[in-house]
C-alpha cells in the first residue's frame, strides 16, 4: 500500500498536466505543482479557493450538477477555461474521474490545451479566409488529376469559360477546352507538370462554351499527400486576352512612327531627344544632334514655349527639303512631339502659283495701260475728225 501511495504521488507531482483533487462540493483537496505553475497561484492559494473560483465558463450552479452527473457516470470529459491568478485565462481539457469507492472523491486531470486552440482557430479562420479567396478571387483556380481530369475549378472559372463546375467535372481538361492546333503541346506541358516541373507563365487560348477564345497565362505545380506522392495539379490563371490585345496594339502604335516617311520624334523638355524615326535622322543631322543629345537652342525655346502654353506650335525648316513641323506638348509627362511634314513640293506649287498671280497682275496692268493709250489715241481722231467737219469714227460713249 505504501509503494502504491508513492508511485500515486511520484505520477502526481510530476505529471507535467495539472491534477486536482475535489470533493463533491467543489472543494479543493489537493493541487500538483504543474497545476500551480499553469495557473500563476502557490498550492497553499489554490487549496483555499474552490472550482468557481478558477471556472470561467460554468456557473456555481452549472459545476454542481456536473459533479453530480461525474459522481452517477463515473467519469466525464470536457473541455473549459480557467482563471489565472494574472487575469488571464487558460483553454483546458478536462478529465475526471471517481477517485475512491465511497465516491466522495473526485480526480481532475487539467491539459492545457490554450496553443491548440488558437492553432485550431486559427486554421479554422484560414481555411474560412482561403475558401473566400478561392470564390471571389479574380483568377482561375482550378484541380487536375493525374489523367487530366478536372476535378475542381473556381466561380470566375465558370465565369470565364461560360461553363458550371457541374457540367465539366470529371471531363478531360484538353479535349474539352484546348484548340485542337494547340492540344499536342498542352498535353506535352501537362505531362511535364505530372512529372513535378513547375508551369510558370505558360500562354494558351482556351475554348469557351459559346466558342470564343480566351487568352489565359497559366502558373501551377503539383498537389502531393504526406508520404510526398503527386495526387494531381493545382493550377491558376490569368485571363489576359484584354493584355495582348493591347500589347498588339501597342506594338502597332509603335511600329508606326518608324514607318512613317515624314520625321517624328521625341524631346523632353530639357531639349533632349529621346526618340526619332529613320526620316527625322535628317533633321537631326543638319542639327548636329542625335538621340540622347540636346537639340538646337532655337528649338528649345520653342519647345519651353510650347509646354507654357500647352499648345501646338508650327515651325518650318528647310534642308533640302522644307518640313513643316507641328510641336505637340505632352505637358503631363514633360515632353513634345515633334511631327514633320515635307512641304517642299507645297511650297514650290504656292511659289508657282505666287509667280502666275504676279505675272497675270502685270499683264493685267499692262493691258489697262494699252487699253488707256487706245483710248486717248481714240479720243484725238474723233477730235481731229470732227475739226474737219467729218463723222465721228469711234463711240466713246460708254466713257460717259
């Protein structure tokens, strides 16, 4: 009996749970260290004070009828919070059984499962936070098996392609949704992703129900269980059709000035050229200039003036050729535009035109003078005539 009372006391003291001791009123009759250590209180305080004392979620009422139900069963396992002497509360997982045969005993053993708790909790609010990224989150998720099968996508999946989860499950990814001129390569990459090589940035059009395309960049790796064996593909995607069609137009956007036969070009507003097509090098040959490097300090103060302003200006410029340049401000982003435009044969048909006009009026005033002589020539015959007593010979009545 003694060994058995030392063993009891050994396990007792140093039980790193918390063991009690209470009697059916709820008094405490015994306390291990580890119970004192989690509580903050000497055995001598926790020997003073009873169960309500320490139970934060009970009632005095609730503990009674607990003890009585401990006391019919013989046993019991729940799961509380107790207080600590610092204020502060512990989560615990209790076990009590009947201690003696005259069931006038009862041992509580105390697991301080305030870690476990907050890990589960916070699992919980992760998983809850992950299921809600997953539903609302603006790029395709989505599950593969190892044959290709779909086993689980997204809402903006649904959205995107024009199909319900329900009408795709278990369906082969590729043959439902890749273009036929595409599937060799998808499979290809599909195959490497199975083997455990990471899909980064992968393109390709997928097939929607009403038979438009989507272009979606692709990022996925493998799911795998415990032991480190590859269960399937965990994949998402970025719808980025809308992207290339604006890199598309973007490249034309940009492909078009070097295209252009007219001088187009660039310039910040320190004068610097930062861009210029293959014809607008001419004029920066003639101003000794490149790109990269001011350009000439007339057109600097046109371009100051220009981003002033923030408006148009034109100015010509005459090489062997005339350009009319058009100096369009960016006032935002602190540069110009410039846009030449040849004006030579222009110039030379309004200089055509300028020597025609010139010579009409010259020929036009020679022609007054002319008709002015004949006149006054005119005028004296019939003056001459009519002194020698003759007929007028020319009607000047229309000078009247």
């Amino acid at each position: 009996m003694k060994n058995h009372d030392e063993k009891y006391k050994k396990i007792f003291d140093n039980s790193l749970d918390g063991i009690r001791v209470v009697d059916l009123h709820g008094k405490i009759l015994d306390v291990n260290p580890a119970y004192c250590n989690m509580t903050g209180y000497s055995r001598e305080e926790v020997l003073s004070l009873k169960i309500p004392d320490f139970d934060v979620i009970e009632t005095p009422e609730e503990i009674k009828n607990h003890i009585r139900l401990i006391k019919e069963k013989g046993s019991d396992c729940f799961e509380t919070k107790h207080r600590c002497k610092d204020g502060t509360t512990l989560d615990l997982e209790v076990s009590s059984s009947i201690l003696n045969e005259e069931k006038t005993q009862i041992v509580v053993i105390l697991k301080n499962i305030t870690e476990r708790k907050q890990a589960r909790e916070s699992l919980r609010k992760e998983h809850y936070f992950l299921k809600k990224v997953i539903k609302t989150a603006q790029v395709i998720i989505m599950t593969l098996d190892l044959e290709g099968k779909i086993l689980d996508f997204n809402p903006y999946m649904e959205k995107i392609s024009g199909y319900t989860l329900k009408e795709v499950v278990g369906k082969d990814w590729i043959q439902t949704f890749i273009l036929e001129s595409d599937k060799e390569r998808i499979a290809k990459v599909f195959k490497e992703a199975a083997r455990g090589i990471s899909i980064e940035g992968n393109i390709n059009s997928i097939v929607t129900k009403d038979g438009s395309l989507r272009s979606i960049e692709w990022h996925g790796k493998t799911l795998k269980d415990s032991d480190g064996n590859i269960l399937g593909i965990l994949s998402t995607g970025q719808d980025v059709t809308e992207r290339e069609k604006a890199e598309e137009e973007m490249k034309n956007l940009m492909s078009f000035p070097s295209e252009n036969p007219n001088p187009v070009m660039r310039i910040n507003k320190d004068g610097k050229v930062l861009y210029s097509n293959k014809s607008g090098e001419l004029l920066l040959s003639k101003w000794e200039c490149g790109v990269g490097q001011p350009v000439p300090e007339r057109w600097q103060d046109i371009i100051s003036k220009s981003l002033e302003l923030n408006k148009n200006l034109e100015e010509e410029e005459e090489e062997d050729r005339v350009f009319l340049i058009t100096v369009s401000p960016v006032k935002e982003s602190g540069y110009v535009n410039f846009y030449g435009y040849d004006i030579t044969d222009r110039n030379r048909s309004r200089q055509e035109l300028e020597q025609n006009l010139k010579d009409l009026q010259q020929f036009k005033e020679a022609t007054i003078d002319r008709e002015k002589m004949m006149v006054k020539l005119k005028k004296q015959v019939n003056s001459l005539s009519q002194e020698l007593g003759r007929e007028v010979l020319y009607d000047l009545s229309f000078l009247e």
